[in-house]
C-alpha cells in the first residue's frame, strides 16, 4: 500500500511545463493538418504573393531602390504566423482537447493547470519560432530579400515577436472556451482570424484601408503586431506612410500588452478542464 | 454520519440536473482494500456516482468522503493518490503508447515501471505505435495503463474491459486481482456481471438512481434468489423446480421413473447475472406498479371530490 503523499514536492509545476512542451511540440507536428493550415500557410501566402505581384511597385527605399513584393508582405505574413501559431492554433487545439477526452483525463491527474498552461505556449514559442525562421529564410533565399543588419532592428524584431507569440498564445487559450464542441472549433475561430488579418495590414496593404476600418483595426493587436515588423523590415522611407506617420512602437507594446492583461485575466476566470455537469 | 475510517464513504448522495433525478439518496461504503462493484442498467446513476467521487461532477446533497477527503474540493496532492479509468477517450492520439506512459509517469510522485505496466497490460508489441493506429481493445488497455501508471490507492473503473476479446478479459482479471493482492481499494462498473463476480468482494445494485440491493457477491439477491433450479424433459415436455435440496429431488424423479435415467436434467445454481436481472426487473415492474396506483389514487380523489 503506498504511503499517503500530503505534500507534493516544490518545483514540479515548472518541471511538468517542461515535459509537456516537449509532449505538445511532438505531437504538433505529427497532425498533418495543423502542421499545413498553421505552420506552413504564411510561408504558402508570401510565396504566392511574391510570385503573383513580382512586377507590381511597392515604393523605394531611401536610395531609390525598389522595394520587391516579397520585402513588402514579409512583415504582414510573420505577423500572420504569430496570430496562427498562437491564437488560432491553440484555440483550436484546446477546443478539441476538450471535447475529445484529453483535458477530462488530465483532470483526474495531479498535472498543474499552470503546467498545462507552459506546456501550450511553450509550444507555440517554439512552433512560432520556427515558423518565423523558416520565412526569414524562404525570404532571403528564395526572393533575395535583403534581411536587416543592425542589430537594434533584431532587438525590435525579437521584443514584437515575444510580447506577440505570448499574447496570441493566451488569446487563444481564452478563445478555446467559445466554440462548443470540437467539431465547430475551426469553423468558429477561422472567421475570426481571417478577418482579423484582412483588416490588419497582413495581405491588403493597411494604408489603403479607409480610415474608419483602420481605426477599428487598431483596437485588436494583429495590427500593431504587422506595424512592429514593418518597423522592423521595411526601410524608413515607409514610415511616414503609418497612421500618425510614424512606427509607434510604444503604441505596439500599449495595446498589445494590453491584450496580454485582458487575455490573461479571462484566462484565469474562464479556464475549466472539462465543463462541469453537461 | 461519514464513515472515515474506510477508503470511500457515501451518505444520501442526490444528483439532480435540471428536474431530473439522477440519483436519489444512495449510501454505501468501500473499506480500504476492498473491491466493490457497483452494477446497474444503462442511466441508473452509475457514472454520476462514479465522476461525483472522482471528483468530476458537483453533488446536489448528500456527503461523500474518498480517501478522507471531499472530492469536490480534492486538490492535486489528493488526486496523486488516485486511479482514474474513464468510460470512454478519443484522444487524437498523436503519441506513442510510451511516449503516452512516460509522460503521465512523470505528473505522479510514486509512479510505477513503465514497462512493468506495459507488459501488466499486454502491450510490450505496441510500445512503439501512435495511439491513434491502435485498436479499440487496444486503446482500452492504454486507458487502463494510464489509471494504474501512478500507482494509485484507490483506482475507479468504469466499463473498462468494454471492447475486450475474451482473452484480453481474462488477462485483465489477472491484473486486477494482482492490483488487489497490493491493497488497492477498486470501485468498479460494468456490464459483465462474471466480471463483477470473478472481481468483486462485494457489489451494490443501482436502479433509477437509487441502491435497490448491496452485500458481499455470493449475498446479494438473499438466499431465497439463490435457491437452485432443476430442469428436465417428461414426455418431451421442459419441466423446473425450484428445491433447496436438489439432490434428493434428483433421486425421487429417478425413482419416480422406474430408476431409468431422466432425460435433459440438470441443476442450476441462479448466476449473479440471473439475480441481478430478476432484482432489477422486480425493480421495473414495483415501479411501474407504484406509477399505477398512484394513477389509481389520483382518480379516487377525484371520484370522490365528485
């Protein structure tokens, strides 16, 4: 007979994260369809975009040289990747563990919901990481897009993409609760990202947007997510274009840290294992 | 009164969702180490007792107390001490069956080996397989394997051998009953009443969410629901008698017939599944009875009021 545990041993909730990012990145990549309509659709987008729009004129850099159509869309489709990696990938993902067994069965084990928790962002840092590497380098290779060499602008690029990835990723945790079983998850949360990156800057190009639209745009985060990599990828002679004719970084860290916050209170609020009593 | 002396203790536990009553006022204990299986139709109540002490569903009233603790405030520490086999799972499956084990090994503080636990159930040949290629037998004996990975004091299982060849049951038994010898307190559902009968030290009977009958397997029903039957053919013609001495009723039919032997004889002694299923349909029938007489009463009333 095993002896009665009062106590759990400290530490274990870190450690548990740590095993199930490892779970989660594994079994990420072994479901075909997550690995195409999440981890690969932005770089299928820039690819098409690129090659579609070869011959169209995106404005000069500062000497004068053209910006390419890959050089222009690579900031929108990085920006995509982390609103797929994160919030769609795990609102998802979350809604379907949740109607097929899963979050019953690791309810009725000792698992932290905190450990769960690491477990999905981690997974979507370094899926998203990935994702972001592996655009950087079709874009380089590919398209010969000409990548920063400061390295304040990777300081920038790094900050956008963290503080993005997170909010994203407890967006969707937030965002799993809505559909209400796993069947309707994709058919819920797909509208709503797509939508999100059609008003955002990600394929339409956001100065074009009339002003009202821009406007309603900026109170969700994917737009100053794809304006933190503009700032980052595109030269300064863009800049002047942005609403208020400027990159607005401390704007990109209001409102998406804002999202952050909001994400992370209902988050707390509303995450169940299973819903109870149905 | 809880009793918390015993590893599970119910008292009047009601279940109700919405206007309908799940469950009634159901009270039973389990003693530590004992194995206790709780039968019943389909929607009796079986697995709202079962998830109420896993600490899945809210209780309407009533007190409950698993392991000393009560499940509906039951923390993490609590539920290391548990074993949890759920009814059904359909996971997507994108892990191996040891990929699967290890992982949940490591959320225990006691864990046991995962191989012992892979050959315990049978599958040291699919260690390697995704979850999701595996059969439904298959998958059963994961979910098994993963309510017995931690090395819990108390394991819940519902249905589990649901899916099962007759092989794969038998090896099942085996495992259980080695989980038994260890000392650990199981609380089991199922259809199979051999199954109830092979496993269980005692069993309770659930219908229409409430316990119609509960004592040790060789009790339940009483004696008179033990009585053996025999059968025989006469002039073609199937013949029974309930006798408590058989064997000297045997002896009079062959005396009766001249001392020749007496054709298509043989002597029953009633299955916990035969019992199980007159109980609950005395149960259906009393009930269908009261709903009459009720109806019954209602128009003397009214008769009367006349």
């Amino acid at each position: 007979m095993t002896t009665t545990i009062t106590r759990l041993p400290a530490g274990r909730t870190a450690r548990l994260g740590l095993s199930r990012i490892a779970n989660e990145v594994r079994a990420y990549f072994r479901q075909g369809d997550s690995v195409f309509f999440t981890f690969l659709f932005p770089v299928v987008m820039l690819t098409i975009f690129s090659t579609a729009f070869s011959n169209g004129s995106f404005g000069t850099d500062s000497a004068g040289n053209d910006v390419s159509a890959a050089a222009y869309y690579l900031p929108g489709m990085l920006a995509a990747g982390l609103l797929l990696s994160g919030l769609q990938n795990l609102a998802i993902d979350i809604a379907i563990e949740r109607s097929d067994g899963t979050l019953k069965r690791l309810a009725g084990t000792p698992l932290p919901v905190v450990s769960y928790f690491i477990g999905k962002i981690g997974q979507v840092l370094v899926t998203g990481a990935a994702q972001a590497a592996l655009l950087l380098i079709v874009a380089a290779v590919l398209f010969g897009v000409e990548l920063p060499t400061e390295a304040g602008q990777w300081a920038t690029f790094v900050w956008v993409f963290l503080l993005g990835v997170t909010t994203s990723a407890v967006l969707g945790i937030a965002l799993s609760r809505v559909p209400r079983s796993g069947k309707s998850a994709t058919s819920v949360i797909l509208p709503i990202t797509l939508v999100l990156q059609f008003i955002s800057g990600v394929y339409l190009p956001f100065t074009q947007l009339p002003d009202w639209l821009q406007n309603v745009a900026s109170v969700f985060p994917l737009k100053w997510m794809a304006q933190g990599m503009r700032s980052v990828f595109l030269p300064d002679t863009f800049e002047s274009l942005e609403q208020g004719g400027s990159w607005d970084l401390a704007g990109v860290v209001l409102v998406t840290g804002l999202w952050l916050v909001v994400g992370l209170i209902l988050c707390r609020i509303t995450f169940r294992w299973i819903r109870k009593d149905s | 009164m809880i009793n918390s002396d015993v590893a599970v203790s119910v008292r009047d536990l009601r279940k109700r969702y919405g206007k309908f009553v799940a469950l009634d006022g159901v009270s039973f204990d389990i003693a530590h180490g004992e194995t206790f299986a709780l039968l019943g139709p389909n929607g009796a109540g079986k697995s709202t007792t079962i998830e109420i002490l896993e600490g899945y569903r809210d209780r309407t009233s009533g007190e409950t107390s698993v392991l000393g603790v009560d499940p509906g405030t039951g923390g993490l520490a609590w539920k290391a001490r548990l074993g949890i086999v759920l009814q059904s799972s359909g996971e997507s499956g994108n892990v191996t069956v040891r990929e699967q084990l290890t992982h949940f090994a490591g959320i225990y503080p006691h864990p046991r080996d995962v191989d012992e636990v892979l050959a315990a159930v049978g599958l040291e040949q699919q260690h390697k397989t995704l979850m999701r290629k595996l059969s439904g037998g298959q998958r059963r004996r994961v979910d098994v394997a993963l309510g017995i990975i931690g090395g819990p004091e108390l394991l819940f299982l519902d249905e589990p051998t649901t899916g099962f060849d007759p092989e794969a049951r038998r090896q099942f038994w085996g495992l259980i009953r080695e989980l038994k010898n260890d000392g650990t307190t199981i609380l089991l559902t199922t259809h199979y009443l051999d199954e109830a009968a092979a496993l269980g030290d005692r069993a309770g009977i659930i219908a229409g969410g409430a316990l119609i009958d509960i004592g040790t397997i060789d009790a339940i029903g009483g004696a008179e629901a033990r009585v053996p039957v025999v059968r025989w053919l006469e002039n073609g013609a199937r013949r029974e008698q309930r006798t408590a001495e058989p064997a000297t009723f045997v002896a009079r039919l062959v005396s009766d017939n001249g001392g020749r032997e007496v054709f298509g004889l043989e002597v029953v002694r009633p299955s916990l599944e035969d019992i199980y299923l007159d109980l609950v349909s005395r149960f259906e029938t009393g009930e269908r009875d009261d709903s009459l007489a009720a109806t019954h009463g209602v128009l003397n009333q009214q008769e009367a009021t006349r």
